[in-house]
C-alpha cells in the first residue's frame, strides 16, 4: 500500500514537471519565433500659419475669401468700415489747409492793398521831410544874420528831426509790407504745413488698414468674425497657412532616438494615405524642465529625457494636411 501511494507521488511529480518543461519550450520558441511588440512613436504634420489682423478697429462690411481658398500675396481678403477715421481725415485736411493758408500769406507778404497804402505814406513822409529841411535851411540863414531868435531856429530843427524819424518809420513799415513775413515766421509756417500733412499721411495709413491684404500666398484655413462683427485693434480675423512650409513634428524620449539628428532621414507611416513617406530631420530641442521625464527603473538610477524632433518630407506629398498623423515604427 505505502508502495503504490509513492509510486503515485511520483507520477504527479514527473508529470508536472513535464507540463513546466512544455510551457517553458513553448515560452522560448515563442520568444524567438515571434517579434516582440515594436514601440512606436507618433507624431502629427505641423504647417506654418500667419494671422491676418487689422491696426484699427471697425465693424467687418465684407470678406471676400471663404474657408479653404487658396490666396495669393495682395489679394484682398476683408474690407473693414471705420467711421471714426473718415471723420480724423476731414479733421486732418481741415488742419492741412488752414496751415497752408498761412504758409502762402507769409511766403506772398502783404496784400496789393496794404503795399500800396504803405508806399503812400512813405511819400507822405518824404515830403513832409523835405518841406521841413528847406524851412529849417531857411530858419539857420536868418539866424546866422541875426533876424531870427535862436528859439525859432531850435524849435525848426526838432520839426525837421521829427520828421526824419517820421520818414524812416514810413519807409520800414513800407519794407516790411513789400517783404513779407520775417524768415522765423516763414519757418514756422512752414512747420505746421509738415505737422498737418503729417497728420493727412497718418490717417491715410490707418485707412489703408481697413483693407485686409494677403501678405503671402497660402490657404484660409479659419474666419473667426463674421460680416457686420466688430473687431478691435489686432484682433485676427483669419489665419493663412503656408502650404509650402509643412513638417513632421514627434516628441521623442532618448532612448528612443536610435541615431536620429539633424540631417538624418528616416520612414514615417502614413495612416491617412496607408503609405509610407521619406522624411528628414531638420531640428531637434529638449523639451525643458517642465517635459515628461521616465525612470530606467522602479528604484531610479537616471531619467529619461524627452526630446521634440522635427523633419520636412523629402519630396512633396500631394495630399497631405495639418494635424495629420505619423508613425515611426522604431
């Protein structure tokens, strides 16, 4: 009895440890035969965009581009109403033609009128001069024969002095009619016709920015306001993208990046085509401090760091989008 129950000991014994020998052949031919699971790294296509946006603000009167148009540099995408800016321009041309009304009277000198006048007076004063020098001439020789008293002979040079100041007066007054504005005067005229036109040119510049230009060729790829919204100063309204200007974009932890650098090319999977297409690395940054670290163990010996690769395909896909994704079987 004790025999057959050791002999049955044994026969449970051998025929686990030929179940355990099975699995464990099954286990090694397997990890041989079969690929273990590839770790894949998966990025998106990236497009460079610009922003389209206005310096004033107004109410959107028309856009002339819808979402997915193909737009080439200076074509007009939106055309924005700005009343406040027509009411600054005829503020600004009031100014500018004020300033150069006055430039033209300092430049033209006096009226006809007022020189005429002026000359006039001169004359005037001319003759009054002369009548004066022949009586006072007149008063001195009968005063040197002693038939006329000295008080006569004084009282007719002050008449005669008088009337030369008079003269000169008359003639500076005259100069000054026929001359025009001093050269201070002119200067200064001619500086608020600058600040008037500076004004103008102002104006004109912030009324060009109500017409919305493409400033280079690309797609429409969003309109946020729609006609009749207001805008306000740099608000976007559309985004252009640069077709010509794609790329891949991974973020990649380095223990991961097998040799990839700058200049490296490599195959990425195209989920969207079902095809694969030849991309080459351009740009490669650490992604900071702040990026996604991974330790080589549960007790941590070091981190792993995460890097953000970039590549450009090496040939133009047709097709190809912004947010697309791609595969890097590693």
């Amino acid at each position: 009895m004790d025999s057959q129950a050791k002999k049955q000991h044994h026969n449970i014994l051998f025929a686990v440890l030929g179940f355990v020998t099975v699995v464990a052949i099954v286990a090694i031919i397997g990890f041989f035969i079969f690929d273990r699971d590839k770790e894949i790294i998966q990025g998106q296509v990236e497009v460079k965009e610009y922003r389209v946006s206005s310096k004033v603000p107004g109410r959107i009167l028309e856009i002339r581009v819808q979402e997915g148009d193909f737009v080439k540099a200076g074509d007009t995408l939106a055309i924005l109403d700005a009343d406040i800016l027509q009411a600054k321009m005829t503020q600004a041309q009031g100014a500018q033609q004020g300033a150069t009304a006055l430039e033209d009277m300092a430049k033209h000198g006096a009226r006809k009128e007022q020189v005429e006048a002026a000359f006039q007076l001169l004359q005037q004063a001319k003759a009054g001069l002369a009548i004066a020098e022949k009586s006072y001439q007149r008063v001195q020789r009968l005063f040197d024969e002693g038939v006329m008293s000295e008080q006569k002979r004084d009282e007719a040079f002050a008449q005669y002095q008088a009337l030369q100041a008079q003269e000169k007066a008359a003639q500076s007054q005259y100069d000054m009619a026929v001359k025009g504005a001093r050269e201070e005067e002119k200067r200064a005229a001619q500086a608020q016709v600058n600040r008037a036109q500076g004004a103008v040119d102002e104006v004109n510049a912030y009324l060009s920015e109500t017409v919305l230009i493409a400033s280079a060729d690309g797609e429409v790829s969003s309109i946020y306001p729609m006609v009749g919204e207001l805008v306000g100063t740099g608000s976007p309204v559309m985004t252009i993208s640069l077709k010509n200007d794609m790329w891949g974009s991974f973020n990649v932890r380095e223990d991961q990046l097998h040799g990839l650098q700058v200049g490296t090319e490599f195959k990425a999977f195209v989920p969207a085509f079902n095809k694969e297409i030849k991309m080459k690395v351009y740009h490669m940054k650490d992604q900071g401090s702040y990026a996604v670290w991974k330790a080589t163990k549960a007790s941590g010996q070091y981190d792993l760091k995460t890097f953000e690769v970039r590549a450009r395909p090496v040939e133009d896909v047709e097709g190809l989008l912004a947010g697309m994704s791609l595969i890097i079987n590693n």
